[in-house]
C-alpha cells in the first residue's frame, strides 16, 4: 500500500513536470529530477517489502540505500530551478550563511544526536548512520528549500515550493523522532510515528498538484507580500544567527554539564567564529559600495529633481502663456488645473473652478450631448477621437460663446488636455459673408434672369420684324441673328437655374441647344439625323458664352448647306464635346455636300464663319477643318490656360 502511495505521488510530480514546460527547459529538467527522487522511494519501498515477505533483514540494503538517494536527488532537483537575479556578491554572501546554519546544525545533532546515539545504542551501528544520513540530508533540503524560497524562486512558483517545504519539514521530524526512539529502543514497527512518512510524501504530491493547476498565492496574501519584501537577501543571515545561537547554548550546556565533547564545541565554535568574522568583511566591502552607488544615486536624484523642476517650471510657463484658454480634465471631466486666458473666457476664478467644477458645466445644453460622446471616446478610444470640434460655451454670466477645441488625452494617463479659442467673431463675421454671398447670388440670378428676358425679347422682336422682309438674304439675315440671340440666352437661363453663378453643364447646354436649333431648321428627321455624344462638363460661362455662339454657327450652317432640298442624300450631323486632363474638344461634322476647296477661313466673306474664328480666338482656342467625307469642324480649348490669362 505504501509503495502504490508513492507512486501516486510520482504520478503528481510528473504532471508538475509536464505542466512546467510553460516556464521553461530548465524548470521541467528540475521536476523531472523531484519525479525521479520520489521514484527511487518507490522502488526501494518495493525492494523493502520484498525483504520483509521473505523474511529477511531490509536494513543496511539495496532497499536502504535508494531510500537514502531520495534526499540528494531530490537537492538537486532544487539546485537546477532557475534563480531570480542576484549579483556575485550577494550569491556569495548566502553560500556563506549557508556554510554557517549548516556547520551550526551539525554542531548541534553531534551534540544532542549523533554521540548519544553511539553511547547508547546497542543495535546495528551502519543501521543507525543510515539513519542519521536521512536527517543530515533532510536539513540539507530544508536549508536549500528556504534559500530558494527567501532568495531564489519566481513569484509564479511560490505555493508549490511552500507545499513541499512543508512536506520536507514533515519527514525530517517524523526521522528525528524515529532515530531517537531507536536510540533508546522505544520505536515499534506500524507505530503513529510511521504515519510522518506517508503524509510526508504525500504533501509533496499536493505540491505536483498545485503546479499542475497553476495554483498561485493573491499578490495580497500576507505570506507572498512577506517573502516577496525578504527578497534582498536578508533572511538567510538571521537563519544563520539562529544556528549560532543553537551553537553556543550548546556549548554553556556542554559546559554546565561537564560534557567530554566540550573541547569539540569550543573548537567549532572558534570556526563558526571564523566565518562568521569572515562574512562580515563581506558586508562590510559590499557597504563600502552601496556607500558609493548611494552616493552616485543621490547626485543623479539631484539632477533628476532639478531636471524635474525645471521641467515643471518650464510646463507651466507654456500652460499660462499659451494665448489659448487651457484646461486639464480628468476621466470624470473634472476640471483639475486651468490657467488665466480660462479664467477670463470662463469669468470664474481659479479657485471656484480647479478641482470644483466639471468641463460640462460650461456646454451649452444642445451641444452636451455630443461633448459627453467625444470625452467618452477620447478615453476608451483615442484614435478614433475627433481632435478638433467646435461647440458652444456658456460663460458665468449667461453669455452663449462659439469655441473651437483642440483635446487630446495626456500620455500615461486619462487626464486630458483641452485647448479652447474663442471664434465668435469669426463665426459672426462668416454669418455676415454668408448673408451677403447669399443677396449677392440672389441678385447675380436676378441680371441673368433680366438678360435672359431682354434676349429673348430681342429674339421676339427680330422674328415679328422678319414678317415685313421681303428680301430672301434679309430674312436668312434676321433669323441666323435671332437664333444668336437664343443661343445667349439660353446660356444665362442654364446659370439662373443653376446652384453655381459661375460654371454651367455645358454637356447639357449642348443637348438643349442642338435640339432647338434641329428643330427650327428640320421639318422631316427622315432627312437628316442628329447624333450628339457629350459628356457632363462643367465650364466656366466665360468660355461657355462665345463656345455657345461658335456652336450655334456650326450647327446653323450644316443645316442649312450640307443637305440641299432636291438632294436625295440621307445626312447625319454629329456634335460631340469630350475632355481628356485639362483639354476640351468640340466637334460638329457632317456627311454632306461638304465646303468648297478653296476656302480660306482666316480671310473668308462669311459673317459665321468670321464669328467662329473670332470667337475660337477669343477663347485661346485652335480650329481645325477637314473637308473629307462632308465637313467637320474641331475646337480644342484650354480652360485653366484661358481663366491664367485673364
């Protein structure tokens, strides 16, 4: 039953091992090592209770010695954990302390156990120092395990090694007690004393268990707040007091008592003495130079300080002289500092708002809302935060104020900081703008709308008068003037119906105006068929005005010349405007009878054809003619180049 325990054990501790690898190589060589220390127990408790079946004697065996090999195996074990950092010296300083409880410790089982023992007892001796080698090896690992504890081990793997500490010290009891009633042949085989063993081992397993489940101590429980403050090295040196002290009252009682062993105790107290003599002028160098580097950090102090005021000074000359109102707020939106340009927008003073008022105290009712959305965001999510807002302040004295905010949180911290200008002029001068851009657009429409009427008057008044022509060129005359009119007109009509005073669709324009003049011009579209391919295009009406009457020409004079009346000719009439960057074309071409060879458009009779140069000039425009397959005229135009050289 003992051996199945102990190997339930080993199967914790191998769990511990594998649940440790997240801590690294190291941290599961070491529990593998703990595993195989327990391993041995389990087959040297086989071993024993295979010698006690067949009646033999287990001690001084096989059995015996694997008992034995628990405790160096399991020191071992401790030795390969990884260690917190430590310096040379302060690695030094414990190996010495630890010389000193263990020498101390030996001291004192020689006193009280070991020459007892052999004065009294009458068994078997290499029994009896199988015995005592359990409990030196025992105090190796409590030694070891409190030099980890106190000095070595990762905040991680505190309850796990506390456990096992618990459980060393439970086996080193239960083996005190069972060699001294040994000595004194008190001990009896399945006595309660037997039971320290298997509790012993199965604490050890808890221990597996717990470093199995990641079991840790809260950062305000008092024993991991304890050891974490004796992590400077500190605590082994008055474990080694102690062992002195159990040193030296061995050695009055040695005196007292007239003990033989006196001369032994007066000579390992003279080396206890030595060493600890010798420890001291370890400390005493290594306070030579904490001296040093305390004096080395209280100077950098002194300059971090004057640094830090300086800083301070400096921050708080550039938050008062700002010329901005400035302000810092907490998470809560209370105003924790302000400087005077607040003070004076606000009309508070310092002490009634710092620390008393909030930021939304000042938010006029209709903007809180969205103030309190861009606090919260600032805070929970900063790049998504609008830096810069405006919003309506009301001042101590009712007065409603526009501010433009500049807020951004402060590094470190949910504290912000709050930069607010006063723009109420401004905003008051772009109401006045905005009113008067609006009465002037009003009127701007009004004249495009009056010139628009006059032309189309113009355009009325030439098409009565033509009923008194006789004269077949005078009429032809009147009604190509009046179809300029209505071209004119339609272009200040397209502005006045527009939102912009200042470009017109000139695709659109196109459109409305090709079809007006088909319409005038053609009474059968079986005749002749109008294809228009333009694009929406904004241009400016003072291109779009003499672009207008060179289309106007254009179209005018393929409807009345490329398709004569008795001509049995289906025609087509192709307009396009298209744009490639900043280059416009136009382009009116026809299928017809096409122009004569020898005309010259730069000296032509023409009247339309001297309107379309001139205005192609007028606009920084190129025309180019070509007389294959009917006529067709292409006008490129530069709109930014022509608005430069205006």
């Amino acid at each position: 039953m003992i051996a199945i325990l102990y190997s339930l054990v080993a199967i914790c501790l191998y769990l511990a091992t594998k649940a440790s690898a997240i801590y690294g190589k190291r941290t599961q060589l070491a529990w593998t090592i703990l595993t195989i220390a327990v391993l041995t127990s389990v087959v040297g408790n086989i071993l024993w209770g295979i010698l006690v079946i067949t009646n033999q004697n287990p001690s001084n065996t096989l059995a015996n010695i694997l008992y034995l090999m628990f405790f160096p195996i399991f020191l071992i074990g401790i030795l390969v954990l990884p260690s917190s950092y430590s310096t040379n010296r302060q690695k030094f300083k414990r190996y010495f302390d630890i010389v000193i409880i263990l020498f101390s410790i030996s001291l004192a089982l020689w006193i009280f156990l070991i020459v007892p023992a052999f004065q009294h007892y009458n068994g078997d001796f290499s029994a009896l120092i199988f015995d005592l080698m359990y409990i030196l090896g025992g105090f190796l690992l409590v030694v070891a395990m409190l030099d980890l504890l106190f000095n070595r081990i990762y905040r991680e793997m505190y309850v796990p090694f506390l456990i096992i500490l618990v459980g060393v010290l439970v086996l080193i009891t239960t083996e005190c007690v069972y060699v001294y009633q040994t000595i004194h042949g008190t001990y009896v085989s399945g006595s309660p004393v037997d039971l320290g063993w298997l509790i012993g081992y199965l604490i050890l397993g808890i221990a597996g268990i717990s470093m199995y489940t990641h079991q840790k101590i809260d950062s305000d429980n008092f024993i991991v707040d304890y050891i974490s403050g004796k992590k400077t090295y500190n605590i082994t040196p008055y474990i080694a007091l102690g062992g002195i002290s159990m040193a030296y009252i061995s050695l009055i009682w040695a005196y007292n008592t007239f003990n033989p062993d006196l001369t032994f105790l007066e000579f390992g107290i003279g080396i206890l003495i030595f060493l600890v003599i010798s420890r001291q002028f370890l400390s005493i160098n290594e306070n030579k130079h904490l001296y040093s580097k305390a004096q080395e950090e209280i100077i950098l102090r002194k300059d971090v300080t004057k640094s830090l005021r300086n800083s301070e000074s400096a921050y708080r000359t550039i938050f008062e002289n700002t010329g901005t109102a400035t302000v810092i707020i907490n998470d809560k939106n209370l105003i924790t500092l302000a400087n005077t340009e607040f003070v004076k927008l606000s009309g508070y003073t310092k002490e009634e708002i710092e620390g008393k008022m909030f930021w939304t105290d000042f938010v006029f009712l209709d903007d809180l809302e969205l103030m309190l959305k861009n606090n919260n965001l600032r805070i929970t999510d900063n790049q998504s935060d609008p830096k810069n807002y405006e919003f309506r302040l009301s001042n101590k004295f009712g007065v409603i104020k526009n501010i433009f905010v500049v807020a951004v949180i402060m590094p470190g911290s949910n504290n912000s900081l709050v930069s607010l200008l006063d723009v109420t002029k401004r905003r008051n001068a772009e109401t006045e703008i905005k009113k008067s851009l609006k009465e002037k657009e009003t009127l701007l429409k009004e004249i495009h709308h009056r010139v628009k009427n006059n032309l189309t008057v113009i355009s009325s008044l030439l098409n009565l008068q033509s009923y008194y022509i006789k004269d077949k060129d005078d009429l032809i005359m009147f009604k190509e003037s009046q179809s300029r009119a209505k071209s004119m007109a339609l272009i200040h009509q397209k502005i006045y119906s527009s939102t912009d005073l200042k470009r017109i669709n000139f695709g659109d324009y196109i459109k409305t105006l090709s079809n007006d003049i088909f319409q005038s011009y053609v009474h059968d579209s079986n005749i002749v068929k109008l294809n228009l391919d333009v694009e929406d295009i904004m241009l400016d009406t003072d291109i779009a005005i003499p672009l207008g009457l060179i289309l106007n020409e254009l179209l005018t004079n393929s409807l009345k010349y490329a398709f004569p009346p008795n001509s049995i000719h289906k025609g087509n009439i192709n307009v396009s405007l298209f744009r490639k960057d900043n280059d416009y074309t136009l382009c009116v071409a026809d299928d017809g009878i096409g122009f004569p060879e020898n005309i010259d458009l730069a000296s032509t009779d023409s009247l339309g054809l001297q309107l379309i140069t001139t205005l192609t000039n007028q606009i920084d425009g190129k025309i180019y003619l070509d007389q294959n397959n009917g006529t067709s005229f292409k006008i490129d135009f530069n709109e930014i180049e022509y608005n430069d050289k205006k």
